[in-house]
C-alpha cells in the first residue's frame, strides 16, 4: 500500500492498561493506520468529538466514565453515532456484552484477544469504510 495516496484510518484506543494500549497501538500502526490513545472514559469520549475516526475500540472498565456509559453517550451524538465502536474487554458475561449491544456497541472482543482477530477486524472496516471525508 505504500504508495498510495489513500488517506489514513484513523483508530481511538480507550484503554486504562498502558502495557495493553502500547500492544495495541505497535499492532495495528503500519503506516496506514493512525492509533490514537486515551486513558479514561472522558479523555476518550472527548478525543471521540474532537477529531473523525473510523473505529473506536473502547475497554468496558475504565476510570472517571466507563466504556458502556461512553459509548452510549458517542452513539447517541449523531457526530459520532455511526463511528464502529468495539468493546474491547475481559467482561465476558452474556449481561456484560448484552449491556454494551443495548449501549449501542457495534461488537465485542475479549481479553485476551487474538492479535489476527484484531487485524481482521480492522483490515475489514479499512476495505469498508470511506475515507476522503475531511477530517
């Protein structure tokens, strides 16, 4: 892909675990894919408005605002209501996922994740999305 004028996808890490943010943000940065990372419920709801992404990948536990309660805010802006939003988490209960559907979350990934099934999904969603919107 080098190369090509193909503008980046852009990525928002919500994430409280710094080894876990670093791992995700040295997988999926290539180049071609920008990863931008926050470390509370708030930072990342206010990274979410500030700039346009193309995929919010969000933990569920995380201080000051926790994932659910940010993506249900983030789902119901209609600034960011149609940005991909995946629970990232090791809350594996069937009321845990059913609490992050019900929030709005487009899907679930748990920890420990597998790196392939994370660069699947972003590969899939790059193929996916339009990308010559302005920032």
């Amino acid at each position: 892909m080098v190369g090509m004028s193909q503008a980046p996808f852009h990525i928002l890490l919500v994430e409280d675990e710094p080894v876990i943010r670093e791992l995700v943000r040295s997988m999926l940065s290539d180049g071609t894919v920008e990863v931008v990372c926050a470390a509370n419920g708030l930072e990342g709801l206010k990274l979410a408005r500030s700039r346009t992404f193309h995929l919010i990948l969000m933990d569920v536990v995380l201080p000051q605002l926790d994932g659910i309660s940010a993506c249900r805010i983030l789902k119901s802006d209609p600034v960011t209501a149609t940005v991909p939003l995946y629970m990232l988490t090791a809350k594996a209960k069937k009321s845990d996922m059913e609490s992050a559907t019900l929030a709005g979350a487009d899907g679930y990934i748990h920890k420990p994740f597998r790196g392939a099934e994370l660069m699947a999904l972003v590969e899939r969603l790059r193929v996916a999305s339009p990308r010559s919107e302005p920032a």
